[in-house]
C-alpha cells in the first residue's frame, strides 16, 4: 500500500470499517502526507486527491482514534483531503444516546474494504489496522492497471461518501449541503436519498458495461479486430469479467444477498462449493440452501484460537465459543440428514495468528465421456 501511494499521480480512495492508532498505521498517514507534499511541490499543478471512507462508530471509538490520525491531513491539505464518516440512520435518538462506544457498532457499519491508487485496486477484507499488517490471514485481490474497476469504486466511494458526515479540520463532522442527516433527520428521507445516490453509481456503470459488451461481442456494424488495430487501438478483447456486489440493506440494496443466494440454489449434484468465513454465523435462508442442495460443501472457518476476539475482555472474550455453538448446531444438523459427506466442515489455525478471510468459489464437475 506505502509502495502504490508513493507513485500515485491522480487519486487515493481508501475505504475501510477504521484506521488503527499504532505505528504501522502512523507510518500511512505519513506516506500520505508526504505523497501530499510532493505534489504540491510539483512543477505543475497537481490532481492528486485523497478520499477516505470510514464508519462513524467505530472511527470514533476511544480518545485517540481514527480521526485524531486524520487530521493533520486535513488541516495540511483541505483542498486535496476527504474524509467521510458513515453513520448508520439506525442509530438514532435514545438509542443512540444509551447504547455506550463498541456495543453500538453492532446496529451498522460502514464495512467496505476497498484501496486504490490511480487504476491499480486492492479489493480486500481488511480493515486499515497493524495486525491486518501482521499476523492475520485474510484475502487481497491486487487488480493492476484496470481503469473500469478504479472507477465504478472511486464513483462508489464518493457516493457513500456524499450520504456520509464529513470530518472537518477541527474534528467536528457535517453533512453535505443539501443531504439530509443521517441520524438527526427523517430515516425514510434520508435511506430513499442515499439508495438513489448509490443506485445511480450502480446503474451508470451497468450501462457502460453493456454499451463496452455490445462493441466487444455484437460489433458487426462496428470496426473488426484487424480494423481497430490498424486504427492504432490494440488493446486486446477481454477475457475476463468481474463483478463487484454491493450489500446496503439499510438502502434497500441488496444485490450480494440475492447473487449468493443464487449461486447456492443452482448449486447441483457434481458441483463443489467452497465457503470461508472469519465468523460462522449462516442465515438461516443460507443454511436451508446448503442442506438443501445436492452440491459438495467444503466450509472453512476460524478455530476459537484464531478467531480475532478471542482472549478479549468483558463479553468480547465470549464471542469466539458463541460461533463455536452456531457451528455445532449447524453439524448436528448435518449428521442427523446424513449429509457429514457432502458437507465438510474445517477450523483453520496457526500458532499466534488470526484468520478474517471470507469468499465462495463454485465449481462444477463434469466426467469426461470416453471417446
């Protein structure tokens, strides 16, 4: 990350539940704030703009937290500085005076793990903390040069971003001119202007993506391969598609609910499904698909020992033997439909380390015919 935003030109967008207070963490911001330096010190002008993206809740946390590491850059570089703070709309009023600092994150976050330097993408589920640096074994998909990816989550961030507060260079937060508070005004004004704010990102990138899919593959009327490499554009067809799933419940958007959902149910016989997750906490609509289905499942997830709250104090340290039920239950399950077989599950561990990663990757299994 120190090493993408050492050569970044044009802009970081880093989005994350929060930012540590260590070392590690300080040694960031520097990078940023040197970064910063240099640009200003450029014989020209420069473009380079720094957007940041956190939770309220849990960037607030404590008296030395994510936003007292932030804001040096801000006061250092109001011009070229964003940092927004999203606060769930379901937290408001009583509750949100009552319920004490940890104990509140759990109505809603800001969950988003996403950093980006010019085009290059680090899709993660980390968050911006020393022992995601460290000891905890979590996923990183490192995209390279892809410009429609940088954009659809720059456009994304700064949607989020514009239903988020805005943190100030006297650490009070406001919110955008003209949008409505997040928790101080109405819910149902405010959800109905932030899914429109994000559905418009959504959509906008959903057109240009059929517009670039129709020139790819239906270009009859359009220049042929040889035509266009003649015409000097030698960028070669593409041969792979991604697909970034947005979940916001609160924003009735819930597309990675209903995608994974679907890949579950047309699961079938010969298929294997592989799921990891740092917390086994299945819904029940999820759990229902698994022992309904007829595909193979190999479901990975962390031991109590790895599992990043264990050894807590207070109701944290409980956490780990809470999931540790969940998953027995759910095998209990297993075995008494005889399914111990098709569903496998597995505890990963490693001395001294912590284990945050989560996916699913379907593949299917065809047997070869003799010829």
């Amino acid at each position: 990350m120190k090493g993408q935003i050492k050569v970044a030109k044009r802009r970081v967008v880093m989005a994350s539940l929060y930012l540590g207070t260590g070392p590690l963490e300080q040694e960031l911001v520097d990078c940023l704030e040197n970064t910063l330096e240099k640009s200003l010190q450029a014989k020209f002008p420069s473009d380079l703009k720094v957007s940041i993206l956190l939770d309220f809740t849990r960037g607030s946390r404590g008296r030395k937290n994510s936003r007292t590491m932030l804001l040096p850059l801000l006061q250092r570089f109001p011009e070229q500085v964003r940092v927004s703070l999203f606060h769930t709309p379901n937290l408001r009023g009583l509750l949100r005076l009552l319920i004490p600092e940890r104990f509140n994150e759990t109505i809603g976050l800001q969950h988003i793990k996403v950093y980006l330097f010019d085009n290059n993408v680090i899709l993660s589920g980390a968050n911006l903390s020393d022992s995601y640096f460290t000891n905890r074994q979590d996923r990183y998909v490192f995209l390279q040069d892809c410009v429609e990816i940088a954009d659809f989550f720059t456009e994304l961030v700064d949607a989020v971003g514009d239903v988020s507060l805005q943190l100030q260079g006297d650490d009070t937060v406001q919110v955008v001119d003209g949008m409505v508070h997040p928790y101080k005004g109405d819910r149902t004004a405010y959800c109905k202007a932030a899914n429109k704010r994000v559905m418009d990102v959504i959509n906008s990138a959903r057109t240009r993506q059929q517009m670039l899919h129709a020139q790819t593959f239906h270009s009859d009327s359009l220049l042929t391969q040889e035509d266009a490499a003649a015409a000097g554009d030698r960028r070669p067809s593409p041969d792979t598609w991604i697909y970034p799933l947005i979940q916001m419940k609160p924003f009735e958007i819930q597309i990675d609910e209903i995608v994974t959902e679907t890949l579950l149910t047309e699961a079938e016989r010969g298929a294997k499904v592989y799921l990891t997750t740092g917390y086994f906490n299945l819904t029940q609509a999820y759990m229902d698909l698994v022992l309904g289905t007829r595909a193979e499942y190999q479901i990975l997830l962390a031991s109590p020992e790895v599992n990043g709250f264990f050894g807590a104090k207070g109701v944290a340290g409980a956490i780990p033997a809470a999931y540790v039920h969940i998953e027995r239950q759910f095998y209990s399950e297993v075995c008494s439909l005889g399914q111990q077989e098709r569903v496998q599950l597995q505890e990963y561990w490693r001395r001294g380390w912590t284990f945050h990663a989560k996916g699913q990757f379907t593949g299917t299994w065809r047997p070869r015919l003799p010829s």
